[in-house]
C-alpha cells in the first residue's frame, strides 16, 4: 500500500554500521520503506564534518564569484561538461526548452593506475584562483563516496541481495560532485516564462547525496501529485533515488521527480549554493532488471543497458 508523507523520513547511518543487528536491520527497513514509496531521506552521520563542509561552502562561493571570463577558463566543452565549469544556462531538465538559472562545476573520480577502469574518466580540473577548491573538493568527494557505498549495503540487503553486491561496481565508480551556483536574478522580466533554477527532473545515477542547501527551494512529488518541501538539519544531507537504481530494481525503488523553484520576486537577487554528489557505478555494470524484482504483478518495465550506454543516453537528452 502506498504510504504518503508529509515530510522526508530522517535516519542515522550509526544504526546501520555501528548499531545492533535489531537497529541494522530496522534501518534497513525504514530505508527500503522510504525508498519505496517517497524516494528520498535525510541522513545524519554520514562522516561529512561541519567544518570541512563549510569550508568548502566558503570554497565554492569565492570560485563562483569570479569574473564569468576567469571561469571559462576551466570549461572544456570536448569533454561534455564531465570535469570543470559549466557555464550559466548551458543545461535543461528533459523534456524542458528553458535552461536552468545556474552554473555548475564538476569534480570527479581521481584517476587510480592500480584500477584500469578510472584511467578512462577525463581528468579533474581546478581552479588555481581558489586553491583550496582541489583539496576539500576530493576530502567530500570519497567522504559521500563511502557514505553512499554503506546505503547501498542497506539497499542490496532490502532486496535480498548479498550485502556487498553493489561494493565492486560503485567503489572509484564515473560519480560527480557537483557545486552548483543558483545566480541571482536581476531583471526577472529578462528571462523566458517557464525558467526556474532546476525544472522538475530525476537523476540520472545510482543515488544522489545532497549536502545543505544555502537556501530553500527544492521541493519532491508525492505520489498522489502533490509537491511537499524537502527540508533538512545542517548536520544531515538529502539521498535520493536515481534512475540507474530505479532500472535495476523494475521501479520497486523510486526515482522520484523533484525540483528547485524560483525565490520569491523580491529574493531572487540573493544566489543560492548547493552541492550534490551523484553516485554512479563504473560505466560496464549491467542495469537489467534484478529477477527479484519481476512478477506477474510487475512485469519489467527497462530493456537491458549498462550504466555507460545509459548515461550517454541521458547526457545527450539534457544538452550534452
């Protein structure tokens, strides 16, 4: 039966990997539970520290203030906005004509030469203006990276998997984190009707870890339509569902349609920040329908593709 809530459930990792077996297994449960239905929870203890975090708030905001020639030096279009800055307006939700209002940069995947598979990922690029950047950049980078492989852990046991089927497809996995300037609007009548900071979309990868937000906005569809306001504490972030899971587990886990809407009129000149870290897995791991999750009752619903071929797909669909 459907379960409808009013707000996103909260849960501490600490239940899952330091807890009792009563307490792994009730995480892994209420996890399941709101991954089922809403899609999203908040976390605490995901081993993220608040003074780190905000230093790299800090980091973000000097980089994005920048003159606009200054940060095009650290955009490279040959690589389809994987690593670096991705200039103002240049991405749209799918199914949207109207660009998002912001502005984004890209770190990924340190290249490992003891692991192959990361050799193909394109190369981070810093800004040398913002030295620091680099180094708190990467410390979140595998902080969200380890915080995301325990919830897959969490998931893999929900849907009666071994506990570590996810570790080896998603350990130095083609993930990204993501700082992402909300610019501040000047002249609202400049812009097209329908343009909002983010339009109404899912995310493309495995899960999403999202750290505080500088501002609210970001709001999730309920199942029964309704759009409800996803607020968190500072010392928690927001995980959602993506797609490639959504795949993998025939729609049993919810790849939910979420947002970030325009301020008021009169607070659109104050920017917004926000920095998601999307996990995906390495490019070959297979998305087929997990044979658990097919039944009479739900048939399957994706053709066959590997998250490399699917990625592709979606880059292309939102203007990469």
């Amino acid at each position: 039966m459907l379960k409808l809530y009013d707000e996103i459930p909260s849960l501490d990792l600490n239940d899952f990997i330091k807890g009792s077996v009563a307490q792994k297994a009730k995480f892994v449960n209420q996890l399941g539970e709101a991954w089922t239905n809403i899609g999203f929870v908040a976390l605490k203890n995901h081993g993220l520290d608040e003074y780190d975090r905000q230093r790299l708030y800090n980091a973000v905001e000097k980089f994005f203030q920048q003159s606009d020639e200054v940060k095009q030096q650290y955009e490279d279009p040959e690589i389809q906005g994987q690593r670096g800055y991705i200039g103002k307006m240049k991405e749209h939700a799918k199914g949207f004509e109207a660009p998002d209002l912001k502005e984004f940069y890209h770190i990924g995947q340190k290249l490992d030469p003891n692991d192959p598979d990361t050799l193909a990922y394109p190369k981070n690029i810093f800004p040398a203006e913002v030295p620091e950047f680099a180094e708190l950049g990467a410390k979140t980078f595998e902080t969200l990276e380890c915080a995301g492989i325990d919830l897959l852990r969490a998931a893999a046991l929900y849907l009666d998997l071994d506990e570590h089927y996810f570790d080896d497809k998603v350990k130095n996995g083609n993930s990204i984190l993501r700082p992402i300037h909300y610019f501040p609007i000047l002249n609202p009548d400049s812009l097209p009707a329908d343009a909002v900071r983010a339009a109404e979309h899912t995310d493309i990868n495995l899960i999403t870890l999202l750290m505080g937000a500088s501002a609210d906005g970001l709001q999730v569809l309920r199942r029964d339509g309704k759009w409800i306001p996803i607020t968190a504490l500072p010392e928690q972030v927001v995980v959602n569902v993506g797609d490639m899971l959504s795949r993998l587990t025939n729609n049993k886990l919810k790849s939910t349609v979420h947002r970030v809407v325009n301020p008021p009129r009169e607070l659109m000149h104050i920017p917004r920040f926000s920095i998601p870290f999307f996990m995906h897995p390495k490019s070959q791991m297979d998305l087929s329908c997990l044979p658990q999750c097919i039944d009479e009752h739900n048939p399957k619903q994706f053709e066959d593709i590997t998250a490399g071929e699917y990625l592709n797909e979606r880059l292309k669909e939102i203007g990469f």
